[in-house]
C-alpha cells in the first residue's frame, strides 16, 4: 500500500527523532536527509519536517534559517520539552502508548499511526497537556 502524504511525513519526523535520539546532545554535528536511510521520494518531506519539529519546540538546531539551503539540520538536538513529549503517553487506539515507542515503530516500519491520527494526535495532544499544567 502507498503511504499518503500525511504517512511520508510522519515517518521522517520518525526517523529524525530517532537519530536525534540516537545522537545525542553534541556539537558540531549534523543531520543530513541521507542519514536517514530513507528513499529519495521522501526527501521533500525533510525540510518540511525539519522545521516543523523546530517551529513546534521539539527540536533545535543552530541553522533553521538554512534547511531549505543546505539539506541539513546543523548541531540538531531534541529540546527537553521534546524528551518530555516523547515520554508522554497518548491513547493508540485502545490502550495508552509511550510517544517514544510510537517513534521508534513507525521510524522501523512497524507501525502507522497517520492514518488514524493518533501520532500527531500525541504529539499534538502532549503539546496542548503540558500548556495546560504550566
């Protein structure tokens, strides 16, 4: 089955997110679309992505500006409101699941959320929690 629009998305914030997990907090780093291991039919999804995940607090890097420019999100890390929000549980369904489980198995292609709406959902709704508890 293609994956629509909506699960391209999903499953490159997927694969940055794990990355970055993966990475670490470091300098003097950066994460190009090709480290993402991805085919080339979703690489205009990358900076999309990219600076949604900026825009939306989860992650930061020193060169937002540039994604468009160079392909690449330099020194990138998760911001600790994206750690939080990975740790968050949202409702999969029928039973309650980690956002950061969610990540790792849609980024492995176990799983897709998208089409249900509860990854985004989780992100979203995890968002709009800790706004409400500040």
């Amino acid at each position: 089955m293609a994956l629509d629009n909506l699960q391209k998305s999903e499953l490159v914030i997927s694969k940055i997110l794990e990355a970055l997990v993966e990475q670490g907090i470091q300098c003097r780093t950066h994460l190009p679309f090709a480290e993402l291991g991805l085919s080339d039919e979703l690489k205009p999804f990358f900076e999309g992505c990219c600076l949604w995940l900026y825009d939306e607090g989860i992650v930061r890097c020193t060169n937002p500006h540039q994604l468009g420019t160079n392909g690449s999100m330099v020194n990138p890390s998760i911001t600790a409101y994206g750690f939080q929000l990975l740790g968050q549980k949202f409702l999969a369904g029928d039973k309650e699941e980690a956002l950061g489980t969610a990540v790792k198995e849609v980024a492995s292609g176990q799983k897709n959320y998208a089409a249900i709406g509860d990854f985004f959902g989780g992100i979203l709704g995890g968002f709009t929690k800790s706004l409400g508890s500040g």
